[in-house]
C-alpha cells in the first residue's frame, strides 16, 4: 500500500480539523452570519405566512430544512476560498500527499461550525414555530446527520468554483440540485415524528447518504482543487 | 394504415385537443431544428474566423515582401 | 510491441479530433437523412395514422414527442458523463469536446419533454404542472445540465473548463439515481389521490409501433446534433493547427 508512509507523513486529520474550527473563530463575524441568516428567515415566515400556531406547525419542518440548506448555502463558499486567496490551498496540493484527506478535515470543520450550531439552534426556531415537541430528537438528529451532508457535497461545488472569485451565483446552481434528495428525507424523517410514525427509516436512508458523501466527496473535490486551483 | 381524420380541419382540430397537440409539435420542431443550425452557424462561423486570420497573415507577410 | 500498438489504433485514432472531424464529415448527410427521415415518418405514423386513446382521445399524441425527448435528455446525461469520464482518465481532448456538446443538447431535450409534459398535461389533468415524481425528477435533470452548462461558460481557460464541467457530469450522474428514487419515494409521500398517469403498460401495439420509430429517429438525431456540435468546438479548439488552416485555405481556393 504505497499511500500509508504518505498518510504517516500528513499533519494529522484532527490538527487539520483544530486550524479551520480556529480560522472559523477568528473569523467570527463571518462565521455566526449563517446562524443569524437562519434565524431571521425563520421569522419571516410567521409575518409572511401566518401566526396560526396550527398551520406554521405543518409546515415548520420543511421551513426549517430549507432555511437550514440556504444557510450552508450562503458559507460553503468560504470552505476554500481563504486558504485559494491566502496559497495555503496551493501549498496543499503542491505537498506529496493525500489531498482528499485535508479535504475531509475541511468538511468535518465546515460542519462543526455551521452545520453543529444550526442543529443546535433550531429547538429554539422550532419552539417559535410551534413544531410539536414529541419530534425535536427527529429534527436534531436529521439536521445533524443532513447539514453534514450538506457540508460534504456543497465542498465539491466549491472546490469546482473556488478559482471563479466570490459573489456569483454560480456555486448554488451547482449545489442545489443535489441538495434536494437529503432535503426530501430530512423533512419526510420530521414529518413522520410528527405525525408520529416511525421516523428511523428516512433517518437511516440518511445516515447511508452521508456515508457515501463522506466517502466520495473527499476524492471528487481533491480531484476538483487539481483542476480548478492548478 | 389509414389516416385517422376525414380531412386537413380535423386534422387541425386533433378531436378538440389541436391547440395543444399542435403547440407541443410546434415548440419541439423548432427546438431540435435549432439544434441543428445553432452548432452549424457557430461551425461556419468559427471557419470564417481562422479564414480571416489566414488571410490577415498572408496579407501581412505580402506587405512584408514589398517592403 | 507491434500488435500492442496496432490493438490501440483506433483508440488513439478516435482521440484525434482531425480523424473525428473527417469520418463525421463523411457520415453526417447519411446520418441527417436517416434522421429526418425516421422522425417525419415517425411523426406522420404518430399524428396521423395511430388510433386515438380511448381516455385522452387525440391529445395523447404528444407521447410520440415527449418520451423519446425524455429518453434522450436522461440518455444525453449519461452519455456526456461517460465523456467526462474518458476524458479525465485517459487525457483525452476529443472526448472532453464531446462532453462539452452533450451539455446544450440534452438540455434542449429536457426542456422538449418537460414543455411537451405540460402541455399534455393540461388537456388529460386540466393543469400544465403537476408536482408528479418523473416531472420533478426532469426538472431537476434540467438543472442539473444548466449547471453543467453554466459551470462551461464560467472559466476562461477551455481546458480547466473541460476538466471542471466532467466531475460535476460524474457527480450529477452518481446523484441522479440517487434523485429519481428519492423524489420517487417523496411523491408516495405526498401522494396526490385525484391525478393518475398513464398506465403506460396497456399502450397498444398500433400505438407503440410509432413511438419505437420516434424513439430511434431521436437517437439518429442526438448522434447528428452532436456530431455538428462537436465538430464546431473541434474547429474553435484547433483553429491554429496545420491541418484546419490547410482545410480552409483549401475550402477557399476551390
């Protein structure tokens, strides 16, 4: 296995992790906008919509799932854009070493400082709109398990726009495509807890996906950062 | 193998349905025709850009030769 | 080492956008007769002759436009996606223009069957859109390819283009079963009771004889819109070579 003394030779996966979580913090205006994105959308709703505690709870789910998806929206860009604009992405993929690893690193971070809070956010949002109490643990866990997901192939459109400068629209047209099947499972796993099915099915179909973003989307964006940072 | 309809107004008329059955052949027709001249004018087009050029060139290298 | 070479000829022989460029030269008239030939017949066959539906009477003769454009644009997906693929592994340059010409192509498709779906949507459901599984599912086909286009178009060096616009076809395509079972599942779902589609395995044989024609008219037409897409981006990509300068001031002098 000719790829083990390079893994060997890697800073380790976690001190990969610690330097992004640590960039997001330093950088914390950028990295609370999401959170304060989807807390204000969410409030919209009530004024656009309706107060009715009875229809904003039929629909909170999806609300919250796309607001959620929106909100990684608006900071995947950011996954790469600082190390492209600062050569620390250069520096990685000049090093003899796994890039899809580093990459992973970057996901696992993205996650921890947006798809994590959002989880941890949204009780509060689905408090506000009346979402039935007994599917809070359905909604944490699809959002927990979704927003990574989310984080895993929203690294792949960003990988493939990261050299096209920031502003455009062009990454969520990539993205959103392939944003809609997790989005239909998360909020099907809500609605069945509140109609109080057996909500583990949607979850495990879930839990599937995102083993098999973990897995490829590493390999898809390393192999975009070649093509599109070189 | 007859023809369904009596004549050219009943054809037209599709039984009720002719406005959307005509529309539909109509949108798609003119789609895939212009599937067809969109890639030949950029053909024609991108063949006149290096005619162009060679000429250019050889209009170029023939002043050069009367200097 | 002989025979190993001559095994790859074609290989390498399909890889030159010169050899491409002759042999589609030479079979494209064929090809664009048979073409139009199968889809006018197939649309005379289809319009004309075929018996009415006895639900939907005449407005069910949009099928005969509407699923070969719907084969075709998930076809086109995959057909650009295996492009991307050869190019990427194998550093093909020929393979990647293919890709590229796929993309407007199977969008075009894609609209022609969702327009056409809607189309025939309002006479048989009395609305143009239904959030019915297969349409969503060929809207999301049709984002899919405007992305692909859009991502084309975004870099100004072709090759990064190229390169760039073939992983996302790979990501698209690994996604899209991924798509068609989810929002499948979705529509259970939320499963409108009234609205029912076409129960597409009791299509009678006098029916289905002209939508065989039009579906092979439409793959004749796909490999000719292709190859005219193709071999324009072969000469906008190859305009400094020998041998397309030799070809047009061969074109000229005649």
């Amino acid at each position: 296995m000719p790829w083990v003394p390079e893994l060997a030779r890697t800073p380790s996966f976690l001190a990969y992790v610690r330097r992004d979580v640590l960039l997001a913090y330093r950088r914390l205006g950028d990295t609370v906008a999401p959170l304060i994105f989807f807390t204000m959308v969410c409030t919209l709703v009530p004024l656009g919509l309706s107060p009715d505690p009875q229809r904003l709870s039929e629909i909170a789910p999806g609300i919250m799932w796309i607001m959620a998806l929106l909100a990684t929206l608006l900071s995947i860009e950011r996954i790469f854009a600082f190390d492209f604009e600062d050569g620390s992405l250069e520096q990685l993929l000049i090093a003899p070493q796994l890039i899809a690893l580093p990459v992973l690193a970057k996901i696992v971070a993205h996650w921890l400082v947006t798809g994590l809070p959002l989880t941890l956010l949204s009780p509060l949002l689905a408090m506000t709109l009346s979402l039935p109490t007994s599917a809070y643990p359905a909604m944490l866990l699809s959002l927990a398990i979704g927003s990574a997901y989310l984080s895993a192939v929203g690294a792949v459109g960003a990988s493939l726009t990261v050299s096209l400068g920031r502003g455009g629209l062009l990454l969520p047209l990539l993205v959103v495509p392939l944003y809609m099947p997790i989005m239909i499972f998360g909020t099907a796993t809500v609605f069945y807890a509140v109609d109080g099915l057996h909500w583990s099915g949607p979850l495990a179909a879930m839990g599937a996906m995102l083993c098999a973003a973990l897995a490829l989307c590493p390999l898809a964006a390393a192999a975009a950062l070649r093509v599109t940072s070189a | 193998m007859n023809i369904q309809f009596a004549s050219f107004n009943e054809i037209l008329a599709m039984g009720g349905h002719g406005l959307y059955v005509w529309v539909a052949v109509t949108v798609s027709v003119a789609v895939l025709a212009a599937l067809l001249v969109v890639p030949w004018q950029s053909h024609t087009r991108a063949l006149n850009q290096v005619r162009l050029r060679l000429e250019r060139h050889a209009g170029g290298s023939a002043e050069e030769g009367v200097d | 080492m002989v025979t190993e070479v001559k095994k790859w000829q074609w290989f390498y022989r399909l890889g030159s956008p010169r050899w491409f460029y002759e042999i589609t030269g030479r079979w494209l008239p064929w090809l664009l007769c048979a073409a139009s030939l199968l889809l006018a017949s197939g649309l005379f066959w289809g319009l004309l002759v075929a018996p009415p539906d006895a639900r939907q009477g005449n407005s069910f003769r949009i099928i005969y436009l509407h699923v070969p454009a719907a084969i075709l644009a998930l076809v086109g997906y995959y057909i650009m996606a295996l492009a991307g693929a050869v190019g990427l592994i194998w550093r093909i340059k020929m393979s990647f223009m293919v890709m590229k010409s796929a993309a407007p192509i199977g969008a075009a498709l894609t609209f022609i069957a969702l327009f056409t779906g809607a189309v025939w949507g309002k006479p048989s459901w009395g609305t143009y859109w239904v959030w019915d599984a297969r349409i969503t599912s060929m809207l999301i086909l049709l984002f899919l390819y405007l992305g692909v286009l859009a991502l084309q178009r975004a870099f100004s060096s072709a090759e990064m283009a190229y390169r760039a616009s073939a992983i996302l076809a790979l990501v698209g395509t690994i996604n899209i079963p991924i798509i068609y079972k989810s929002v499948d599942w979705w529509h259970t779902l939320h499963q409108p009771a009234t609205l029912k589609l076409t129960s597409a395995s009791s299509i009678h044989i006098d029916m289905l004889q002209p939508l065989i024609v039009m579906i092979c008219g439409f793959y004749v037409f796909y490999v000719v819109a292709l190859c005219l897409f193709t071999r324009a981006e072969i000469i906008r990509r190859e305009a400094t070579s020998a041998w397309v300068r030799a070809l047009v001031s061969n074109e000229s002098s005649r």
